[in-house]
C-alpha cells in the first residue's frame, strides 16, 4: 500500500489498513450485480449491517440502486 500510495488517505487525512481494500470489490457488485444485499452478505461473509455502515454509505443512492438494495431476490 505504501508503494502505491494507498496507504494515506488524503480526502480523511488517515491511514488506510489491508482490510479496507475489501470495500471495493463489495462496492462494485452492489453497483454492477443484480444480487440483492443478503446474498451478497452471505457470499462476503460479512452482514448487511456492515455493508450498510461500511460500503454502501459512500455510494450514491439512484432509483436502481435503492431497487437492488430492497430487493429479496426477485428478478
């Protein structure tokens, strides 16, 4: 991370740890999947809550995204 200039976060003026990087690819199926929130959970092997509180808090909310987010796996 430090090679890459990860490590510090300049928008929070922090440091970044190993584990944060998992936040990107969580980020990206919210985006790109048409998985609903607690699949995604199960296969992350973390809980809705986490993801609401860690990942899903910094995306924007559209109208597709509030659908996949309350969906229960109906397609």
């Amino acid at each position: 991370m430090d090679e890459t200039g990860l490590k510090h976060d300049p928008v929070t003026n922090t440091e970044r740890s190993v584990y944060c990087l998992r936040h990107t690819p969580i980020c990206m199926r919210i985006i790109l999947s048409q998985d609903n929130i607690f699949n995604l959970a199960k296969n992350s092997g973390t809980s809705v809550k986490q993801i609401e509180r860690f990942c899903a808090k910094h995306l924007p909310l559209s109208r597709e995204m509030a659908k996949i987010l309350q969906s229960f796996g109906e397609k």
